[in-house]
C-alpha cells in the first residue's frame, strides 16, 4: 500500500517542475508518516516511548489486556487530500465539555464538585487534531466563565476558568497555525448584553470571525474551506441563544445543524433520536449534522470500550436518520481513550465517506473528489 500511494502521487503529479518535485515528496513524508502510525498500532508497550508519532501507550482494561499503541491524533484530510471542497464536506473530531478537564486546578478559592469529561488541556486537544470544542458558558463573577454548572447558574463549586483563559488558548493555536479552521459550540448560558461579544474581542479573535452572513440558507453548501483561508474567517461560533444572531451576529446553532440526542438518550442502540432543540437530524435545510456519542455521567474506566466499536456503530444508525448524511462533528468523552483508533479511526471513516465514499479517508484516491477508492481498500 505504501509504494502503490507513493507512485499514485508520481503519476498525479509528474516531477517535471520542482513544484511538483517538492510537492511529490511532500506527499511521500505523509504517506510515511502515516505508515508509520498503523505499522505500531495495537502492539504492545509500556511507554509512550515505545510508540510511534500519533500514537500513545495506553491500558483498557475492559478492552484489552497490558498496555498497547493507540492513536492520539487524528488524520489531517486537508494534506492527505485537499481543502478545494465546502467546509460541509469534511468530518471534525469533537470534544464534549472540552474545558471540564481532570486535575484543573480550583479558580475561585473553593473545592471543585463537578464532573469532569477531558484529560488534556484545550491547546493540547487543538494539537491532538480536535476542530470542535463545546463550551458551557455563563455569567459569574462579573465576567463571562466556562462552568459546568446546572439550572443555567454557575457556582463556586461548578466553575472552571474565566472564557477568556480559552478564548486566548484557541486564538494562539489559529495565529500559529493559518490554515486551520476551529468551530465553538456554545451551551450559551450568558445574559449579560455583548456580554460574549466582549470576551471574544478581548481574546483577539474577531480577526479570524466568520461571519453569519456567509452561513448557507436552506442546506446549501458552505464556502469551500480554501475560500476560508484566504480570508481568515477560520473560527466558527454556534450559540444556543436564538437571539444573539441577531444582537451579537453569534449564529444560532440549530438555523444550521442537525444535532442527535446528547448523553444515555443519544447512546442507544438502532436510534438516534434528535436533541429536542434541533429540528429533525432528517431537515435537509441545516446543511451540518452533529452526532453526539457520550453517557450522561462518564465513566472514564469504560469510556475506551464505549469510543470503539459502539461509536463507530452509532454513526452508521445516525446516518440513516439524517437522510444519509454523514457526520460533520462527532462529539465525545476523553477523546483519546480507545481500543485501537477509537474516535480517531471514526473521524477517518467520516472523511472516507464524505470524500469519496470509501470506508476510510486513507483509502480515497489522493487528488480526487470522485466516489473511487484506491485499489489497495481491496
């Protein structure tokens, strides 16, 4: 597979310039790369040390006896095919409360009571490929905090850190990194007037807004992804509140995405209903579908088994009910804790699909946006 990759980019793109030399053998470093992660996954180890790039040594005990290679990162479907498309024609790995996260250390002088749903910090989940964080954000303190919180009011106990502490985060991963594109899911808890209008300025990231006037109206497709770039418009935001696209220019999430139930409602098996503010995952007028995939209370001890093989067949039942769409964002507990390529491997079967209708991203024909697959997925 890897020498038959290798020629494909020869034959596509003939090293008869430099260009296409240098671009040749870019392509040849990826596919590389990318031998390297599946030549180690699942083996055996007992410390990151002993896996490779993308990889990290990880024990499921649910799972899998010992300690093994597991993916940490995801695939990035821009180089391995290309960012020509509209942004609704690729699949983004999602983290659920992606602020709520292990070991943070108290902001408010009081002893957290909450639950947590990550591991890693936002930076590192940015690094790690993640393109959609959901954020819970409130009114507290005199300023705008991610809590995770209930009844619609942060306490001491409940909150995490000041939105501007990840706004910040989110920022300098987009300034260093100029061709990537961030999405925010906000469960938008904030009444005061501008009140996000406010932090997101204050963070520096209105430079890189897009802007609700470019979202499509009644499904049509998205400006393609390279149009993004060029514009730095590479940080979408969804709110909750309906009113805030029209007060604050804040999109409001359900005009434009299809969203399944969310926790144990949205986990059973052959269903997938829609959360009950989306309108039906079917409503082809929302052009963006999200599929959530996580228990009510997480259990991180489980959370491998439940971002394996259940995840990868929720997406398939989801599929069908939203009118044979495939996932755009799949949303999920402790991202990097799987059985082998978990919520990772899932993101490439999404990328396959949308792409070029194979089973996995890797197997879609490099350059090509046809529904052929490369000979090797036989």
């Amino acid at each position: 597979m890897l020498l038959a990759l290798m020629e494909y980019a020869r034959f596509v793109y003939p090293t008869t310039s430099y260009l296409n030399h240098a671009f040749y053998f870019s392509v040849s470093k990826l596919v590389l790369y990318l031998f390297s992660i599946f030549d180690q996954l699942n083996d055996e180890c007992s410390s990151n040390g002993d896996c490779g790039t993308g990889l990290y040594c990880f024990s499921c005990p649910l799972g899998f006896s010992g300690s093994r290679c597991v993916r940490s990162s995801v695939t990035d479907q821009f180089k391995l095919i290309n960012n020509s498309l509209p942004f609704n024609k690729y699949a983004f790995l999602t983290t659920h409360n992606s602020f709520a996260i292990d070991g943070e250390p108290s902001n408010t002088g009081v002893p957290r009571a909450t639950i947590t749903n990550q591991e890693d910090s936002v930076t590192q989940q940015l690094k790690n490929g993640v393109r959609g964080l959901m954020l819970d954000t409130y009114d507290f303190d005199g300023d705008v905090w991610l809590c995770h919180s209930f009844r619609g009011h942060c306490h001491d106990f409940t909150a995490f850190e000041p939105a501007i502490d990840t706004l910040k985060e989110v920022a300098a991963f987009l300034s260093t990194n100029p061709e990537e594109i961030v999405t925010l899911i906000l469960d938008d808890y904030v009444k005061t007037p501008k009140g996000l209008t406010r932090v997101f300025t204050e963070a520096g990231l209105m430079k890189f807004w897009f802007p609700v006037t470019r979202m499509p109206e009644k499904g049509g497709d998205w400006p393609l992804v390279s149009d993004m770039v060029a514009k730095n418009q590479r940080l979408l935001v969804f709110t909750s509140r309906k009113s805030k696209e029209q007060s604050e220019g804040i999109a409001y999430q359900w005009n434009y995405m299809v969203e399944n139930q969310y926790g144990d409602g949205g986990r059973k098996a052959g269903r997938c209903p829609n959360r009950k503010e989306s309108s039906p995952l079917d409503d082809k007028s929302k052009s963006l579908v999200l599929i959530n995939y996580f228990r009510t209370f997480p259990l991180k001890p489980i959370t491998c088994e439940d971002n394996s093989g259940g995840l990868t067949d929720m997406l398939k039942t989801c599929h069908g009910a939203a009118g044979n769409r495939w996932a755009n964002y799949v949303a999920v507990d402790y991202y990097k804790r799987s059985e082998g390529g978990g919520p990772f491997k899932a993101v490439d079967t999404l990328n396959g699909k949308l792409l070029c209708g194979c089973d996995d991203v890797h197997a879609c024909v490099s350059g090509s946006t046809s529904q052929a697959c490369s000979a090797q997925k036989a």
